[in-house]
C-alpha cells in the first residue's frame, strides 16, 4: 500500500514539474500539493480528498486538474497568510 502511495505522489509530483511553482524549489522533502482557488478547505471539508492517498488518487482520476499546482511549504504557508498570494509575488 505504501508503495502505491509512493507511486502516485510521483506520478504527481511529476505531472506538475517536481518544483514550487512559486520559488522554483526542487527539493521533494519541501513540496505540498496546493489548490491554486484557495478552495483545498472546501474538497477537505466534503472529504472528497482529505489525505494525501485520497489526494493522489482524486488529482490522477481527475485527469491532473489546472487549478492544481505544487508549492513548497514556505510558499503554501506564505500564500495562506497572506489572501491567497505568495509574498514572493507582492512587489
């Protein structure tokens, strides 16, 4: 089972290019999925993905959605304090 996690957190991670689409991170250690809406609380709240197996599998079944993006944590982290935007894109 754990491989099967392993597998498609790469099969992900691959599909949106292994790096923070924010700060360019490539470390995989770093990276977090993101919901590029701000809306990730709304499919957690439904449970339609509220674990990263759940997560992997739902991005995969659904054919690697656009408003999907991965974002290391800083940038996760710095988007969900500050409305939405990373403070990388505040000039």
């Amino acid at each position: 089972e754990m491989d099967r996690i392993v597998i498609s957190r790469k099969e992900v991670y691959n599909h949106y290019g292994n790096k923070c689409n924010c700060c360019g991170e490539t470390n995989v250690l770093f990276l977090t999925i993101d919901h590029v809406n701000n809306d990730g609380n709304k499919f957690r709240r439904n449970r339609e993905h509220d674990s990263g197996r759940k997560l992997y599998r739902w991005i995969i079944v659904n054919n690697f959605p656009n408003d999907i993006q991965l974002l290391c944590y800083n940038c996760n982290l710095g988007k969900s304090r500050n409305k939405g935007i990373c403070p990388h894109k505040i000039t």
